[in-house]
C-alpha cells in the first residue's frame, strides 16, 4: 500500500522532493521505494529526464490501478473497522522500550482524575517508523528520550510536542560482593584505565549521547573495551549485570537494579547527561482521547 501511495503521490506532485515531503519520507528513500515498485513491475513508471517528472504510458495504465486497489481495500477497511470499533483501544502509544516499562504505566494513571480511563495499545518501533505511523494516523502519541545536542528531526509544522519529564543518564557499574562498583572510571587514579563495557550500537538513539559523555572525558585516557552492544538499555543492563561490566542507562531504567544492588551509580553529575522525555501527536489528530490527554498536559504545566 506504501508503494502506491508514494506513486500516485509522485504522479499528482510530479517532484521527488515535494512528494517525499508529503510522504514524510527523505527523499533518497523515497526514490528507493518507487524505485522498488518499477523493479517489481518490470517497467519504468516515470520519465525522469524531463523536470518536472512525467508519467510514462505504462506509469497511466497502472495510475488508474493504483487508484482502483487502494480505493478498494481503504473501503474494505473503513467497513471491517466498523465492525470492530468497539475493541479498539481509545489510545496507540509507540516509545521506547525503556519508557514503555519503566515511565508510560504510572504517567497514564496519573492522568486518569483528568482524562478518565483510556484503553491503550503501547508497542516499540524504532523513531523513523513512529514519526511515519504518527504521521499517517496510525498511532496517536509517541514517546521518545531527547538530548539537545542529538536531534531528532521531527518537522514542527506536522508534529506537536511537549516535555512531560527529564533524568539524566547515569553511568552504572556491575557490583562487587561488597556493594562497592566493580569497575569504577571516574576515580582519579584510574586515569588512562581499561574498563570492559557494554555500548549502545549505532542504530540506537543513544549512541551519540554516548559518544558526548565519553568525549567529554576523553582527555583521561579512558578506554572501553566493548564487551558487547545493543541499541535498547534494558538488553545493556542485563548484559551488564551478567558480564560484570560498566553501561550507560536512563536513571529510571536503572532504579531497580540499584536500589537491589546489582548495579552501582558511578561518577558525579559531570558523568552524567540530562534528558528530556517528550510526547509527540500529530498537528491534525482529531481523536478525542488524544485532546483529553493534551488538554491534561498543558493544565499541569500551567498549574
């Protein structure tokens, strides 16, 4: 279905950037995606080498399919919702799997005295595919860790956003039978040390948060030796806690395994790095339970 929309898209627009705006899509993948849908037709469905774009004869022939499908199948949609409508839940939360564990439970029931109980689905995607889903109405809020320094290149014109709360990451060491950290960086006689580490891979949002605290440091001579990594924190404090390692976690992702003492906070704040957790809904949402919980938000911060 994504493919004939960003072709009908690219045949009403007739320009791969305008139309992979209205996609909310970059462009390069964008023309991947067109790119795919010619490749499994066997045909060129475009004439690229006149600007604006043009249709090729086969591109017409296939528009008026293209038109034909997703007519039908968003009728045979709206017509089976219908019949569902009473098991849809009131709200589709997509967040990070830490925040979805550890922070989205006990803020919805916070909110219950303002908004009254909501039915939810809460699920994790990585953020490209959240801000798509959100986009095309697919889910209805996103929760999502921030850093200023590490941008999330959400478009504020489609995108609405709010800051519910922050922590900051914490540097946490697995613990020796003494509670004492079993490795400990920070410490000044540890300078130009080798510590064994798990990190965060480059498809997670929080590798570049790594890549700040440690620069920040850098002048120490640290070394970590990655021992193994992920992009979800949760995987990391577990792997931590089992190898016996040093990790990087959201203070709330952490808590538990401190206050029981597999874990131990090292360093002061200036190993630290504050974050931001912010919700995201669509500019056009309509849905009633998304206002509810707007509305809550915004008398909080005004209370």
């Amino acid at each position: 279905m994504k493919w004939l929309e960003d072709f009908l898209t690219l045949a009403q627009t007739r320009n791969f950037s305008q139309a992979s705006s209205d996609r909310n899509i970059t462009q390069p993948a964008f023309s991947r995606r067109i790119r795919a849908l010619e490749t499994w037709l066997g045909v060129s469905l475009f004439d690229r080498r006149s600007y604006p774009v043009t249709l090729t004869a086969e591109g017409r022939v296939f528009r008026d399919s293209a038109e034909s499908i997703l007519a039908t199948l968003y009728a045979n949609r709206t017509q089976l919702q219908e019949t569902q409508i009473v098991h849809r839940p009131d709200l589709r939360i997509a967040a990070a799997t830490t925040l979805n564990l550890n922070f989205i439970p006990n803020w919805l029931r916070r909110l219950e005295p303002q908004t009254g109980h909501l039915t939810t689905h809460i699920f994790t995607q990585n953020f490209h595919d959240m801000a798509q889903n959100l986009a095309e109405g697919e889910i209805d809020l996103v929760l999502q860790y921030s850093h200023s320094q590490v941008p999330l290149f959400v478009e504020a014109s489609k995108f609405m956003t709010h800051v519910l709360t922050c922590e900051p990451m914490v540097l946490v060491s697995a613990s020796a039978r003494n509670g004492e950290p079993l490795h400990d960086p920070t410490r000044a006689g540890n300078r130009g040390g080798v510590f064994p580490y798990m990190g965060y891979s480059r498809d997670g949002y929080f590798a570049e948060v790594e890549r700040i605290l440690f620069a920040r440091h850098a002048e120490n001579g640290l070394v970590m030796q990655r021992l193994g990594e992920s992009p979800i924190s949760e995987v990391l404090k577990r792997m931590a806690i089992s190898y016996g390692a040093l990790t990087l976690l959201p203070e709330s992702c952490a808590r538990e395994a401190v206050n029981s003492g597999e874990l131990v906070v090292v360093g002061d704040e200036d190993w630290q790095i504050p974050l931001e957790v912010r919700l995201y809904r669509a500019r056009g949402s309509q849905r009633p339970a998304v206002k509810r919980v707007w509305d809550a938000i915004q008398n909080s911060n005004n209370q």
